[in-house]
C-alpha cells in the first residue's frame, strides 16, 4: 500500500449504541472528524453497527455495516462479532476494495484474518474492588492477549499509556486524549440555591457514595445533583445509602440531561466533583474548566493529570478530604477559574483526531 494514502478501516462498533458517556463521546467527536481526514488522504472508515443502532451523527463520509450483533453480554457479542468482521473483511476483498486495518476498543478481540488497531480507555477489571471474582481471573488474560496481538495500541492519556506500558510491554501504544470542545459553553450564573454537580454514568466506579458521606458531615454543604445516566441500578443502592445518611432530600437525580442541559448546569453549579475510583482520562474535568466552574476531583487514574496540580484534589477513599477540597474550590478566584479554562483548551478533538489517523495510517503501513 502506498504510505502516502490512509488505509481503509474497518471499525468494530458495536457497542456504540449505549447511552452518553465518556467511551461514545470519544466515537461522536472522534470518527467524523478522522473519516474526513482519511477520505481527504484517499482512504476510507467503515463502521461495523450492532443490533442496537449508533443513535449519534456520523456523517456521510463513513459507510455502514448493520448487523444483529448484540452490546450484551461479552461472550455472546465476541461469538457473533468474530464472524461478522470476517465476512466483512472477505466481502472487501472479493470486491477488489480490501481492508487494511480492523479497529476494536472492546474486549474479548475476535480473530480476524487482519492487523488490527485497539483502544483501550482504561483498565478498571483489572483495578477495581467491586469486579467481580470472575473478571478478576479472566481479565488479565484479555487484556495481556488483546494488547500483544494489536499492531496499535491507543489510549487516551499518559497515565493510561504508562500503565499499559508497566503491566503488559505493548509493540506500540499511543495517546489520543478526549476533549471538551464539543460544548459552548456560556457565561456563569451561579444559581440562587447552591448546588454541587456531578456529570457522568451513576455506577459504582465513580465512587457517588463518597459525596454523600461528605453531605452527612456538613449539613451546610449544597444539594447535590447527579447528571448522568444509572448503570446496574448503582442509583438505588445511592438512594438507600443517601436515605440511611439523612440526606435524601439533598440529593437529586437527574437522567438523560441533554449538552444543552449540562451546559445551563455547569454555568449555575456550585461546585463540580468527580470522585472516581479510577477515571481513564474524565471529560467532565475539561467540561468544568472550559465552562469556569469550580472544581474538586480525586486524585485517582487519569484525574490528577487532565485537571492540573491547582485543582483541589483527596483520596477516594476520605470523606472529610473530600469535603475539604470542595470547600476550597467553592473559594475559587476568577483568575484560577481563567487559568483552568486556558490550560484546558490545550485537548482538542480536532488535534485528537489528526492523531487517530496517523496512528491508523502507520499501522496500516506496519509501523
């Protein structure tokens, strides 16, 4: 092939069908963008949709391939998903249209007769309590078989890259970080009744509980509200938690918020805080700085990095740190909420993308 032309890729999608959050954000923002910057080279993006269809924008640039391969559960997706890219790749082939690289961020990795490029966003079965006794066995194994076989490996932050590099010596890995800019964001208006913010899946990773411990111990702290869509009812177990507190009233869910939504919500908080267990790289951290609005976030994975050292920052596992660090953000002056924002427009979707490409045409090209 000639290295001066991008590749035509194939990219598993199957999973793209689920809700809003940090992994779909990364496709929305990314794949247009890269499918245009291949097709401005000579080459092409294919995008492989499971039975539940990508709901967000592709643009006309990228061809699809519909199928009934399931999002859920693993082991059902992996079986149907192995033979679907391989009558992909085939049918190219006859066609004199042939594939030079596959595109998977999901794991098992089906074999297939092609090099192929992976994604990883961050290693959380391998790293978290709450997985379960199972995954903690398998895991290692997926993770250790699908990064040796990969021709790329792509992550979305150092933390991620150096992590990847220390557990399992990859031929390649490189970063192409997430970004914010696909929001615009308008002026504060911080709202007459004080609230903290947190904007992302309500799961157990991202440590929710820990807020409400916080709330317990100051009966001053602002109401909480969480912006995000719930996974394996994490907002119930939240709600009996919050209940068990006395602090149910303080605290609201709010599922299914558009950008449009957000942006109000990030203008009027209070305070935004991530207390994650561990985050691959943590959007909200740029959509808060982009959007000047103070900041608290654990110092877990890939949030310490993306928020800067000036952020107020504790221990996932300390509820009196926790509340320590909203404290001081709520005093945030005007001059850190500028600094945030401008070290923040230093990620950029565009970038990310231009990133993406090469990193499919070296691999394309075996490099």
């Amino acid at each position: 092939m000639n290295p001066t032309h991008s590749p035509r890729i194939l990219l598993s999608g199957v999973v793209l069908g689920q809700p809003m959050g940090g992994v779909r954000r990364h496709n929305a923002e990314l794949l247009p963008r890269a499918s245009r910057i291949l097709k401005q080279r000579g080459g092409t993006l294919t995008v492989i949709e499971g039975s539940k269809p990508i709901s967000f924008p592709l643009g006309e640039d990228i061809e699809r391939i519909r199928t009934r391969v399931p999002f859920q559960p693993p082991w059902q997706r992996w079986a149907l998903e192995q033979g679907t890219i391989e009558r992909a790749v085939q049918q190219a082939s006859a066609e004199g249209r042939p594939f030079d690289l596959w595109h998977t961020a999901h794991l098992p990795v089906p074999r297939v007769s092609l090099p192929y490029a992976l994604t990883i966003h961050d290693l959380r079965d391998l790293t978290l309590e709450s997985t379960s006794a199972l995954r903690k066995v398998i895991s290692p194994r997926l993770f250790a078989s699908a990064i040796q076989g990969a021709r790329v490996v792509m992550t979305v932050s150092d933390y991620m890259r150096d992590e990847i590099r220390r557990r399992f010596r990859p031929r390649r890995v490189v970063v192409i970080p997430n970004a914010a800019d696909h929001m615009q964001f308008i002026e504060r208006k911080p709202d007459s009744e004080p609230f903290l913010l947190h904007v992302g899946h309500i799961e157990r990773r991202k440590n929710l509980e820990l807020i409400l411990n916080a709330l317990a111990l100051d009966p001053k702290l602002p109401r909480l509200v969480l912006a995000g869509n719930p996974k394996s009812g994490e907002d119930l177990r939240l709600q009996r938690i919050a209940d068990q507190l006395g602090v149910r009233e303080r605290v609201e869910f709010l599922e299914g918020a558009t950008d449009e939504a957000l942006i109000e919500l990030y203008s009027r908080a209070t305070c935004v805080v991530i207390p994650s267990f561990m985050e691959g790289f943590g959007i909200g951290v740029l959509e808060a700085q982009l959007a000047r609005a103070p900041l608290a976030v654990s110092n877990a994975g890939a949030l310490p990095e993306v928020a800067g050292q000036a952020v107020p920052s504790f221990s996932p596992n300390d509820p009196e740190a926790c509340l320590k660090a909203i404290r001081e953000a709520i005093r945030q002056s005007e001059e850190e909420a500028q600094a945030a924002h401008d070290q923040a427009q230093r990620y950029s979707w565009q970038k990310s993308s231009e990133a993406l490409t090469k990193a499919w045409i070296e691999a394309a090209n075996g490099s």
